[in-house]
C-alpha cells in the first residue's frame, strides 16, 4: 500500500510541533500497517471548516493520477471539519481509488465502521461550532480595543504589542501601487515592479498578481477593520488616502473582466455505488441534450459506454433512481428497530481492544529482552561505545513505550448512547430538496445498488441484508430510460 499523509493545524497560535507529532503519529502507523510513505501534504494556519486549503486541493488533485492507495491523517477533524465537505471529498478519492484513513482512531472496514466515522465527523462540527462561538466573542473583543486578531500580517505593516503599526520599510511601496493603478498600470506590471524591488508577499514569496490584487483591495490600508458585521473606522494607522483607495477601487470595477463560466458540479449521486446488475460495472452519469433542447441525465453501464463489451442493460433515469434511493433510505432510518440495532452495534464497536496495545506490548517486550542481552554482555566485560550508545537507545524507547502502553490503558472519552441516538435521529429531519443533505444521507447509508430490469437491490451500511425492490412496490415505474440521447 503507498500512502501519503495529510497534516494541518488551524491557527497561527498553534505551534509547528502539531505538525511534527502528527506526521511521526501516522508515519508509525504506515510502518506498523506495511504501508509507504511517499510524500506529506501540510497546510498550516488554514481552518478544516473550509475545503479553501492549498495542499488539500492538491493531495486532492494529485489522487487522480493513481500514485497513492490512501491519505493518512492524524485524526478525521484534520481532513475536515464539516460533514458535507468530508462526504465530497472523501467521495472524490474514493473515485480515484484512494481511502482516508486515521491513524489515531479505531474505525473497522466492517459497515458499521462507516456509521462510526460519519458520527465522529459530526461531534468534530459540533466541536467546532462550539469552538467558534468562544472565539467569535474573543475576537470581537481584540477589535474593540484595535487589537490584531490574528491571521496574515499584511504586507506594509508590522506588529507591535498586539497591535498594526506601519513598517516605514514597504509602506512606502503599498502607497505607490496604489498610485501606480491609479494612473493605468496594470497588475500584472506593479507585480513584475514590485518584484524588480525584490519585495517579498507576507508569507516570504515574490509576488504574484492574487497578492497585488488583494492588495489593492484591502480596506486596512485605509485604516479599517472588519470582523463579521462590524466595522471599526480607524482601528489602525492609515497607509493610502481615502480619496486614493476610492478611485482605485472604482477603476478596478471598471476594468474587472466578465467572470468564467464555473463547471457545473456534479451531482450523480449515486457514483461508484450504482452498479449494473447483468455486467457488474460501475452505472456512470452522463447527460445530453434533445432537439428540442431539453436536458437528459441518467446513468449508464460501464461496459456499453466504454465499448468493451455487450450488455443489455438499459440507461436509467437520474432523478427517478436517485428519489427511489433516497425515499427507501428514509424509510428505512424511520424504522426504531433499525436505529436501536446500529446503535447496538456502534457502542459495541467501541468496546473493541486498541489496535495500538499489543504491537506496544510486544514491541516492549523485545526490548527489555534486549536491554538485559546487553547487561549479560556487560558482566561478562564487553563494553565498547557502541554498547553504550545502543542500552541508551533502548532504555529511550523503554521509557517511550511504557507511556505509550499507559496512554492506551487510560479510559478514552467515548460517544454516549443518546449522543449517537441523537445523531441518527437528525438525519430523519435532513430536507431532502437540498444537495448537500442528499448527498451526505447516500454516502453515509447506501453501500451499494445493483439494477436489473426487473428489479433493484439496495444493500445499507446500516445492516448486513440486503433490500430488494421491484417495479410493482415503487407503483409500476419503469427501470430503464428508452428515451435518453
């Protein structure tokens, strides 16, 4: 198995040894679980509420090109932080053949492993929402009192005592910018003059046309502060003149280019779990449009999209088989007995031994196995330096392994009965005219949906059986779309 490892930590606050032990954490457990590292991917000082985190995107990019089988992380909450970001992206890799995995948290393979993880995702929101609250009033109280509220420093200020004062250094430069577009420069040209300059973006790059853009925007130049709804005026000193930054922002208006067309998103929700019945291959959206110009979506077998090989089996509608998908899920997590059995099964998976504690165990008793070969060797007078540097090691890894096994040993807080109850329940209220909680109720129950002709067969990650349904239970609808283009 080859492997990459996936690292963040949220704030400037925090230190660069959270990173550190997050890469040594999930290194170990590559190298107990015979996996590869081949590289890590570190976002520092970027929040998991948000997917907006460079090496994120590119871990999420490079999946694509098949290098990797998973993306370790130290805990689910350094993935994301936000259960509809974590089910599109997790789904994302899955499309690429890549798994996420958390070194620090038993989760099984089994179908109830998937309930576990998805009920983890949600207590990280709430920590988070909870964690937000408190920081939103701390922050709101740093700017009443023209404190720095953290974040990047930008480029012509400096901090002093918590507070933004002008760098006599580059402010001069951030004021002749601003002049510079003022009088039809483009960005492009301040970004290659500034970089003649060798000046330096807050992060310690040459600049680039995103900064010099965000620059001219940046309405602290003018001595303002925002946090959510609240602006303070002349929270801190001043670099470009009012009337300036107002004629650059109306020039920038002016010149601003129509936005690019966005791809639309994809919305098959079903992908990589609707499979055909008859071949056994991927059901793959695809869409077209009729000469009236009407727009058809609907799935298609693998085998007769990609030309390599017969099959019989039909196009079926998008919407139909996604609404029957989702109507019977619904129906099944209204079902009490259901939601007691995968509760059952949570809190019972929860009881499972650490993973960790025996490969410790044994790991400690090799080496205090190996402590005493050396003592024996030691009384009988052999003793070099390399001797001693080796008892040293050992007798460290000793002492690491000992905490370690303690650590194991302690009780962990776990998740409560009514906490994952209520978990469950919430999905019953979810409004499926939504996307998102479309999207996050499929890929948290629906493991798979074979499709025949004649009949569907829906197997859940909430229960070991298996559904099958037929056209006469779902009023007759037919289970093919003879009309797609």
């Amino acid at each position: 198995m080859k492997a990459v490892i996936y690292a963040r930590y949220s704030s400037d606050n925090q230190r660069e040894e959270s990173i550190e032990g997050q890469i040594r954490e999930c290194t170990e457990f590559a190298e107990k679980n015979g996996m590869t590292v081949l590289r890590s991917y570190i976002d520092r000082a970027f929040s998991a509420k948000t997917d907006n985190r460079p090496e994120f995107q590119n871990m999420i990019k490079d999946s694509g090109k098949k290098l990797f089988d998973v993306v370790l992380v130290w805990k689910l909450d350094r993935f994301a932080r936000n259960r509809y970001d974590s089910a599109k992206y997790k789904s994302a890799l899955k499309k690429n053949g890549v798994k996420v995995v958390s070194a620090t948290e038993v989760i099984s393979d089994g179908a109830e492993g998937i309930i576990l993880e998805s009920v983890l995702e949600g207590y990280a929101e709430y920590y988070s929402a909870d964690l937000s609250e408190k920081v939103v009033r701390g922050m709101t109280e740093n700017l009443l009192k023209n404190k720095f509220n953290g974040g990047t420093i930008p480029f012509g200020y400096v901090l002093e005592d918590q507070h933004l004062k002008v760098n006599l250094l580059t402010a001069p430069f951030v004021r002749r910018a601003f002049e510079m577009y003022n009088e039809g420069a483009t960005m492009k040209e301040i970004r290659d003059w500034m970089n003649e300059h060798q000046l330096k973006n807050p992060r310690g790059n040459p600049m680039t046309y995103n900064t010099v853009e965000h620059m001219l925007k940046n309405r602290r130049y003018i001595g303002e502060e925002k946090f959510r709804d609240m602006v303070i005026p002349d929270a801190l000193p001043s670099i470009v003149p009012m009337k300036l930054f107002l004629q650059v922002q109306d020039k920038i208006a002016v010149n601003k280019k129509a936005p690019a067309r966005r791809k639309a998103e994809d919305d098959y929700l079903l992908t990589t779990k609707l499979f055909c019945g008859f071949c056994g291959k991927f059901m793959i959206g695809e869409s077209g449009k009729s000469r009236n110009g009407t727009v058809h979506r609907y799935y298609k077998c693998a085998t007769i999209k990609n030309l390599k090989g017969d099959c019989k089996k039909k196009s079926v509608r998008k919407d139909w088989i996604e609404d029957l998908i989702i109507r019977r899920t619904i129906a099944m997590l209204n079902n009490d007995e259901v939601i007691d059995d995968i509760v059952s099964k949570l809190l019972a998976l929860q009881e499972k031994d650490s993973l960790e504690l025996p490969y410790y165990e044994r790991e400690l008793a090799d080496t205090e196995n190996s402590i005493d070969n050396l003592l024996n060797a030691i009384q009988q007078g052999i003793l070099t330096k390399s001797t001693k540097e080796r008892l040293e090691e050992l007798e460290s890894r000793k002492e690491q392994l000992e905490i370690l096994i303690a650590e194991e040993k302690m009780i962990k807080p776990k998740l409560s009965e009514e906490f994952i109850r209520f978990y469950l329940m919430k999905f019953r209220s979810l409004d499926m005219a939504k996307l998102a909680h479309r999207k996050i109720l499929i890929e948290t129950f629906v493991n798979s949906v074979y499709i025949f002709d004649d009949k569907l067969v829906i197997t859940y990650n909430a229960d070991e059986k298996t559904e099958t349904v037929t056209p006469e239970e779902i009023n007759g609808s037919i289970i093919e779309c003879s009309g797609a283009p």
